[in-house]
C-alpha cells in the first residue's frame, strides 16, 4: 500500500491491483476496480485515509477479480456510486453471466450491483473533485473494456487494467480490437501505467516498451 504520486495510491493486489485517487473535495475518494477483498479496501486507513469516504469506484471491466467486492464496498459505504462501459454492464448487474465474468474459477458466487452510469462511446469524462478521469473504452480483453487516464500535476497517469489479457472467446476478446486500443493508448504517452496484474510501469519509455511487448505477443 502506497503513494505513486500525491493523491495517487496502490493499495495492493486482491485478485487484481486496486487503485485509488483522493479527489480532494466532497467527491471523496475514487476506486479503480475494487479487487475480491473488502479487507484490502478497508486497509486504507493505514494511509489517514477512511474507506467510508470512498463515493466512486470506476470498473475497468466485468471480471470477478476486479467487482467481486462491489457489494461488500456498498454495504460499507452507502454513498459509493459504481461506473463500467455499457457492452460490460449487464454481467456487473445481473446474475447468470459467470461464463464471462470467470466466477466460476473462483469459486464466487457473485453479488450485482447497479451501476450509477453506463458509459457509452469511445470515451467519457468524469470530473470528480480536482481530477479529470478520461474513461476510455478499449475493448480487446473483453468488449467494454476501459483505461482510466488521469492528469496530476502535469504526469499522465494511465490506469491500463488487464492489458496483458488473456483473451478467451467466453470473454467475448477480440485480438483485432485489442490491436486498435493498444495503439490508442500509446498515443496517450502516459507518464505511469497502473496494470492490473503487473502493478506500476514507468517511466514513459518503460509504459510503451510494456504495451508494444503485449501487442506483438497477442497479434490475430
């Protein structure tokens, strides 16, 4: 559990890498997936940080590793609002899509959750407190895939979660369109790219270096 850059955390690894931003304003605090363990999450308090403050949590994508804690999240705080692409949304809402989400090779039964926003398009802002998140939709690992970009003083911070894959067809991949969001994130030219597996990446050089390696090991 720790600081990438001010107001920027890793909190450590629950499945997935779980992230969070300090919007600095009555927006509170902002997740990146909310990994299997709400015991993670709730570790938070270690930074000075309080886990009933946190009223955002951005879905990169449906799999279990990444929402499995949505639930327990909203039990712990009312007020937290949950956002996911609309071509993911309906596994994050409703029961009977494990195929997709890999439930069943956790062994989870997963509780749904509603989404406050189903974001639509190649990209959506949300502005929450002093940060700009740049949800963009980069489909590939699963079809409503997206990457998180922040700006914090002047360092573009890429949350780029699962761009390793794996691509099954019961995900709905697609290598083709994997293809086209790699290049997009690469025009990005993120300072620091927050993976979902691989943890923090930087500098620049070192975040392109990670997605070309990927793209060319995972060409159609």
């Amino acid at each position: 559990m720790k600081e990438i850059i001010k107001n920027v955390y890793h909190l450590g690894d629950s499945g997935c890498s779980v992230y969070l931003v300090n919007s600095q304003s009555e927006d509170g605090l902002v997740l990146i997936d909310s990994g299997m363990s709400i015991d993670l999450i709730k570790r938070i308090s270690k930074l000075g940080l309080n886990a009933n403050n946190i009223k955002h949590c951005i879905l990169t994508h449906f799999h279990i590793d990444h929402t499995a804690a949505c639930s327990d999240l909203k039990n712990l705080s009312k007020q937290v609002k949950f956002y996911a692409h609309d071509l993911d949304a309906d596994a994050i809402e409703e029961k009977g899509h494990d195929s997709k989400t890999a439930a069943s090779w956790y062994g989870v039964d997963y509780k749904p959750i509603k989404l406050e926003k189903r974001l639509k398009g190649d990209l959506e802002n949300l502005q929450l407190g002093i940060y700009e998140f740049q949800c963009i939709h980069t489909p590939g690992h699963t079809p409503g895939s997206i990457s998180v970009l922040v700006e914090v003083e002047s360092t573009k911070i890429l949350f780029g979660q699962d761009i390793h894959g794996p691509f099954y067809k019961s995900f709905g991949s697609n290598l083709e369109d994997y293809q086209k969001s790699m290049q997009r994130l690469l025009d990005l030219n993120a300072d620091i790219l927050c993976e979902g597996h691989f943890g923090i990446i930087k500098p620049a050089s070192e975040v392109t270096s990670f997605i070309q390696r990927h793209m060319n090991m995972n060409r159609p």
